[in-house]
C-alpha cells in the first residue's frame, strides 16, 4: 500500500512538473485533453504490471534462497 501512494505522489510531482515546464499553456480542450489522459492511463497501467512483475520474481528470488537454506 506504501509503495501505491509513493507512486501516486511521484506521478503527481511528475504531470505538475510536465504542466508547468512548457512555455505556454496547454489549452484545456478536449482533442488535447483525451489523449493526455488515455497516455497517461496506458504508461501508469504499464508501471503496475511491471511493478508485479518485479514482486512476483523477488518472491520467487527470495522462496529460493530459503529452500537453499534449509538444505
């Protein structure tokens, strides 16, 4: 759950940050709108699943090295 919120706080500092470095401001329309939102959707849908990729093989890593141990 604490890695979640890190990862809710570091993509808000993230689009802050990518709102507020361009020169100018993007216009709030709808045709720039939509695809800003489904890229962002399809990029943090892409770090979850990594995010479980990488828990699941650490686990496996870890169940491993306790099997080693108790030989």
């Amino acid at each position: 759950m604490f890695e979640l919120v890190v990862g809710f706080i570091i993509a808000a500092i993230l689009l802050i940050s990518e709102y507020l470095l361009p020169s100018g401001r993007i216009p709030s329309e709808t045709k720039y709108l939509f695809p800003f939102v489904i890229l962002n959707t399809l990029f943090f849908g892409d770090w979850g699943t990594g995010r479980d990729k990488y828990k699941k093989i650490r686990q496996a890593e870890l169940e491993r090295m306790k099997a080693k141990d108790m030989q």
